[in-house]
C-alpha cells in the first residue's frame, strides 16, 4: 500500500516533533549537547572547560571588539529551529542581530548572520558534514568552523541550488594564526587553543 504524501508529512513532523521534546527534556539532564537533524538525535559530548569552551570564549570576544553595537556574537540557548526541514541546533557561537534575538522560542536561523562551530573531539563529523549540509538547507548565510584538532578550519559561503538542495557554493580554507573574516568582519586567530593526543594536556592560551 502506498501511503499518501500527506500522511508522509505528518508522520515526519511527528517523528520530529517527539525527537525535539526529548532533546528539551535532556538539556539540563545529561552533560553534552542535544541537537535534531535528518538522521535522528545527535549527542555531543563536549568537555566543560578546555580547548572547545576557550575557542568559543576567545572568538566571541574577538568579534564584539569588531561588529557594531546592535549585533552580539551569542552562545549558548536557544536553539534554532526549521521544523519545516526536522533540524533543530544550536550552534557553539551565533552572530544574531540584537533585534531578532526578541523572540518567543527558537531562533528563525534566516536571522543568523552567521554560525560558528569549534569541532568537538567526539564527534567531528557533526560539524565537517551534517551541518555543512544542514545550515544551508536551513538559511544559514555564513557558517564558520574551527578545529583545534588541526589547527584549521574554513568559511562556508554563498548558498545556491543544487540536485541535492541548497548547499555552499564557497569554501575559504584557513590556518590557525591566520586572520579570518566571518560575514563582514575580520578576527585574529592567533593563540586559539588545540587539542592534545590522548594522554597530554591540552594547550592553554591567553586572548
């Protein structure tokens, strides 16, 4: 029996719908951080302290010194949300408008300027492939990535059609030590932290 379009959709957006309740009931629950994609749930095991929260810390300091009074670099909730596509992130720094953060619930991520994520040691693939494939699909403009495992990272820009759906038409590869322009401005970065191989500490920096 072939079921109908219809009734495909709305067991789509059931199936998302009780996926998203459980990750809202987890946040506060279990260490880590719960997202939706089209794969199901995704759960990211990032250490509280350490390279992945310095990186967070530095860029956004790094970008308020340079955008405009009226735009933050955010992090941490809310989420955002296309319960239209089942995608609900939450992305590691958000450069948001002021304005369009005055909103009951999740984020609309076509508000974003710009995503930026710092590549967890758990679950690298979250941040190289789902999501290069989830923000544009969702409207994201410009998403940023930082991996301290490597100490590299790249630019994603300029949303087109392709067979596939909406995907990044450009990619600007970088080193750490390098500058970095993310949407209209440019931040350092120098002294961002790596990850060590198993068994060493860490690198520490100062900003």
């Amino acid at each position: 029996m072939t079921i109908a379009p219809d009734n495909a959709r709305q067991g789509a957006s059931h199936r998302y719908r009780a996926m998203r309740d459980f990750v809202q009931s987890m946040d506060d629950t279990l260490p880590g951080k719960f997202e939706v994609t089209k794969e199901g749930i995704v759960h990211d095991m990032m250490a509280p302290v350490g390279p992945h929260e310095l990186t967070t810390l530095h860029l956004r300091k790094r970008l308020e010194k340079v955008m405009p009074d009226e735009n933050v670099a955010h992090t941490g909730e809310p989420d955002v949300e296309d319960a239209s596509e089942g995608i609900m992130r939450r992305p590691d720094v958000m450069v948001i408008a002021m304005a369009d953060m005055y909103v009951p619930g999740s984020f609309d991520p076509r508000t974003l300027i710009a995503a930026i994520e710092i590549v967890s040691r758990s679950n690298p693939d979250n941040d190289w492939v789902s999501k290069v494939r989830d923000y544009p699909l969702i409207g994201i403009p410009v998403y940023a990535i930082f991996d301290p495992r490597t100490g590299t990272g790249a630019v994603l820009t300029d949303i087109h059609s392709t067979p596939d759906g909406p995907r990044y038409a450009t990619r600007k590869d970088f080193m750490y030590g390098e500058d970095v322009t993310i949407a209209d401005w440019t931040i350092s970065t120098e002294n961002l932290p790596r990850y060590k191989a198993e068994g060493q500490a860490d690198e520490r920096t100062t900003s």
